[in-house]
C-alpha cells in the first residue's frame, strides 16, 4: 500500500504517517510547509518507505504524478486554526477549496480512494448537543470571517460527496472535533499548546470569553488510528463521520487542569472575544460530536484519557525547551 498525504508535514499529517510507515506502508507527503513544519518529519526522513515534496497541492502537474503513484490519498492539507481563518481569509479560503478541487479532481482521474479531512466547524454556531453527521448547520453572516472556514470546507465535502454519487469515486469525509497531541502549535489559536506554553513559563493564561464555553479534546494518536482504519473500510465510501472524544471540559477548567499539572505560578485571565480575535466575533458555546456512527464500522476507542492527552502535550513542551 503506497499513500499520499497532503499536508503530511502538518501536527495531524505527521502522526497519521508515523502510524502508516510502522504498518509497513509507503508514504508520500506532500506539504507546503505553509503551517506545517520540517521537524515534525525530520524522524521519518531515514526511512527508505518514506518521500517527501515541498509543494503545494495547487501544483497540478506534481499532484498528477504523485496521485498517479499512490494507492489511496489522505487529504489533510488546509488552512487551519481560527486565529489564521480571522486574520488571512484570503489564505484560507483559496487554499482550502481551490487545493481540495485541485486534489479530488486528480484523484478522480487515476480513480484513487480519497479520505477527506473536515472539521466540526461544519456545524457552525448550532447548540444541538452532541452533533449528529446530518444535523443542520447554523451559521453566522458573510461579514464574520470565521465563518469562511467552515463554508470552504462545506465545500470540499460537498464536491467530495457529488464525486462520489455522479462519478463513483471513492471518498470518506473524516470531522475532527479538537485533535490535540504533540506537535500542535498555539501559532494559529489552537487553545491546549497555548496554556500549555503560558504555564510552563509562568505567564498568564489567556481564556477568552467567560471561560464556560466547552470542547472534547481527542489525542491525535488516537484520531490518525481511527483515520486509518475508516481508509480501508469499504463501506464508509460516500460518508461523514465525526471523530473525536466526547468527554467534554469547560476552557475555564482545562486552563485550571493545565496549571495543576504543570505546578505552574501563571494567573488565568478571562480576555473578551473582540479584544481576542476581532469585533463582534462569534464563538461556539458547546462542541460535542455524536460519535456512534464511526463506532458502528471501526473500533474507535480512545486509548488517552484526558489527563495523559494533556499530560503528552507538557511532555512535548518540556523537551523541546530542555
Ligand atoms: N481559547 C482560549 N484561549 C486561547 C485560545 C483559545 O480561551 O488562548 C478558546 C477559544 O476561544 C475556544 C476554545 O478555547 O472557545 C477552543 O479554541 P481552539 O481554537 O483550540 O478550537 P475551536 O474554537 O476551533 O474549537
């Protein structure tokens, strides 16, 4: 089995091809090094069943060769993080749905297995409590930027979707709900990596909003083997799954879980959302996926519990600043 991943050199990307070259697989990546980073691989380097672009996934002469190649293609490769979606839409916008055309269309070509990953943005600002794959969306005006991501990456799964029924092209569309692990950086918003680096310099802890607002936080260990079992099950073709863990924490008790745990001296902060990100800008009180339907085709069970997903994400930290 020979697989493409886009975005392989990303926090999600990298782990994900860890778990495939440890089945013995062979791995491409393709990467622009955008968000992603040369660390996060330098491991994977001397492995002779390992390849590497520095490319982006726009490039079609270079995905034609490497879709070609491959036998099954992973496409991680977008703009992620909601400081990125609120400060360069252009970026996220153009990178996520014209590289998605670019990489689906290709893929149907060589008519190779496309296993597409989506987000939990999809479901916008709704307070249905857990989401199910075909609730309904609720999103907020063209106006509020963060809501681009969530529509570019509707985008990509309705094209994935109409390759799938008008061509017959395999393709599985994965929703991440807050994949968290070594690797991740705070650069982009993601909350775990930031109060993990405050705490562990002592600086104050930067909760936005009230702090009430919650989030179920899945090891990516646990998420890219979940990923890798739906790629070869045949019967996920033409679905949407959620993935992720649905143990949820406040963020007011996760920056109060992330100071116990690192004996840190930092003070938590509540900061408002409009001095955060920008005006008026508009967060998700509660994010918790219904996660039976991936149950029902792959043995997805968490091996992390909360406290050893935060735990392996101090540890990171830690090393890298020793
Ligand atoms: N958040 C926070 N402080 C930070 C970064 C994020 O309180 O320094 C909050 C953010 O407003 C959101 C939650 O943590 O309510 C999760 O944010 P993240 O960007 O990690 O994921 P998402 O919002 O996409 O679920």
């Amino acid at each position: 089995m020979h697989a493409l991943i886009t975005g392989g050199a990303g926090f999600i990307g990298s782990h994900l091809a860890e778990l495939l070259l440890s089945k013995g697989q062979e791995v491409t990546v393709i990467d622009d090094l955008s968000t992603g980073s040369l660390d996060n691989i330098a491991h994977l380097t001397n492995n002779p069943n390992f390849h590497f672009a520095i490319e982006t996934i726009t490039n079609e002469t270079v995905m034609d060769r490497l879709i070609s190649d491959c036998d099954l293609l992973y496409h991680l490769a977008a703009a992620v993080g909601v400081k990125l979606v609120v400060h360069q839409p252009v970026h996220v916008i153009e990178t996520n749905i014209l590289g998605s055309e670019t990489v689906v269309r290709v893929a149907n070509r060589y008519r190779k297995r496309v296993v597409l990953a989506s987000t939990s943005e999809i479901y916008g600002k709704s307070e249905k409590t857990p989401f199910k794959e075909d609730d309904d969306r609720l999103l907020g005006p063209t106006t509020r930027s963060r809501w681009s991501y969530s529509c570019s990456k509707a985008v990509d799964e309705f094209l994935a979707l109409a390759y799938h029924k008008e061509k017959g092209l395999p393709t599985v569309i994965v929703r991440f709900f807050n994949v968290v692990g070594p690797r991740q950086t705070g650069r982009y918003g993601m909350v775990v990596p930031r109060f993990v680096h405050q705490a562990l310099a002592d600086k104050t802890i930067t909760v936005y909003g009230d702090g009430l607002q919650s989030r179920c936080f899945c090891h990516v260990k646990d998420a890219v083997r979940s990923v890798a079992a739906l790629a070869e099950c045949a019967e996920a073709n033409g679905q949407v799954f959620n993935l992720g863990s649905d143990e949820e924490i406040t963020i007011l008790d996760l920056a109060k879980k992330v100071v116990e745990m690192t004996e840190s001296k930092s003070k938590i902060k509540l900061i408002p959302y409009d001095e955060a990100y920008e005006e008026g800008f508009e967060d998700m009180r509660r994010r918790v996926p219904d996660i039976s339907k991936i149950r029902k085709v792959v043995a997805h069970k968490p091996e992390f519990s909360f406290e050893a997903t935060l735990q392996s994400v101090i540890d990171y930290f830690k090393a890298r600043h020793t």
